[in-house]
C-alpha cells in the first residue's frame, strides 16, 4: 500500500472535524454502531476502531486494513449512534481519499471500482455481466462466478444486453476524471 505522509494524514483528520457534524470526539466508544454493522466479524477494524484511528490521526493503518474498502454504505452504524456520529459518511470518506492517493489495499476491490466507473462511463448506467466479465479478466480468474450469473440471467435478475441513457457523455467526462 502506498503510504500517505503526516501532512495529508492531518489534512484528512482535520477536514472530517470540520465538515463531519459532530465532532468525532463525541465519541465514547460505547460500541453500538459496531455492534449494528453486518460487516464487523469480518472487518480489520471495526466502526468504532475506525473512529478511533481517525481522533488518533492513524489514516494510514486505516488505508491498510480491508475495513473501509468493504463497507457497504448501509449506514446501520450512523443511525444507531447516540452521538449522532455519521460513521457511515466517515467510511465513504476515507474511501475517496485513499482512491485518490492510490493507498488502495486490496488490488481487486480497486479493479471493481475502475470496471464499474467504466461501465456507467459507457453505458450510462450499471451493466452487471460486463462487470463480471472486466472483473474475472484482471483476476485471471475467467469461469469465476459464471454458475451464479447464469442463474441470475435465467432468473432474469439481470438483463443480458446493457441498456444506455440519454446525453451519457456528459456522464462520461465526470467519470474520466476519476479513472
Ligand atoms: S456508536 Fe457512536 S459513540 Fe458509540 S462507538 Fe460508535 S461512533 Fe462512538
Ligand atoms: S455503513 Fe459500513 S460500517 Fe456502517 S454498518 Fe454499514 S457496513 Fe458497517
């Protein structure tokens, strides 16, 4: 993982003080928004570490652990916070920043997002069998998963041929600036 230095790690702690209500120092650790998380038994370190990490300007061993990276944005934690600590705004945070740094740890969660920013550059919108393809291309791993798809294609979960929206080029050019 490539390493963010002192500076930027203050940056980032700083600008979640600033523009995430309230204050992260609200927190006692009471460990409710842990407790709620689907993903917790399985995270590196828990919503409630996270947290702590940040008030300990600890942004690089967050970027190296697989925590923020597999939240699924469900926001469980931020509701049952009774400090009204929105963890969940936290995560996505800290995400965008280490895709910005390139501190991405795990290499395929990385190629997922490229594969899905590509696809809604190009389409327009979410077009799962390309997702799954791009993906199982850079892994190598090419049959991966295809047991599964075809049961969601003949179930009709998802449609074999992609769909495009209108004016997508200016979705497009949004998209470039982010690959
Ligand atoms: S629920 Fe809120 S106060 Fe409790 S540990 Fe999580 S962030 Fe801290
Ligand atoms: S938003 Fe992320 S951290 Fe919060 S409960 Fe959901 S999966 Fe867990």
């Amino acid at each position: 993982m490539r390493k963010i230095n002192n500076n930027l790690s203050d940056k980032i702690r700083d600008e979640i003080i600033n523009f995430i209500e309230p204050d992260i120092y609200y927190c006692y650790q009471c460990g409710r928004c842990t407790a709620g998380c689907p993903l917790a038994n399985v995270y590196e370190y828990q919503p409630n570490q996270i947290i702590r990490l940040v008030q300990a300007n600890e942004i690089n061993s967050i970027f190296d652990s697989n925590s923020i990276y597999l939240c699924l944005s469900c926001e469980i934690c931020s509701s049952r916070c009774p400090q009204g600590i929105d963890i969940a705004a936290i995560m996505s945070y800290l995400r965008i920043k280490s895709w910005e740094n390139r501190s991405f740890k795990e290499k395929l969660i990385a190629e997922f997002y490229k594969a899905f920013l590509k696809i809604i550059g190009i389409f327009g919108r979410s077009y799962e069998p390309g997702l799954i393809l791009n993906l199982n291309l850079v892994s190598g791993k090419f049959f991966n998963d295809m047991d599964l798809a075809l049961n969601i294609l003949r179930k009709r979960k998802i449609k074999l041929f992609p769909e495009f929206v209108k004016d997508r080029k200016k979705l497009s050019r949004v998209v470039k600036k982010y690959l």
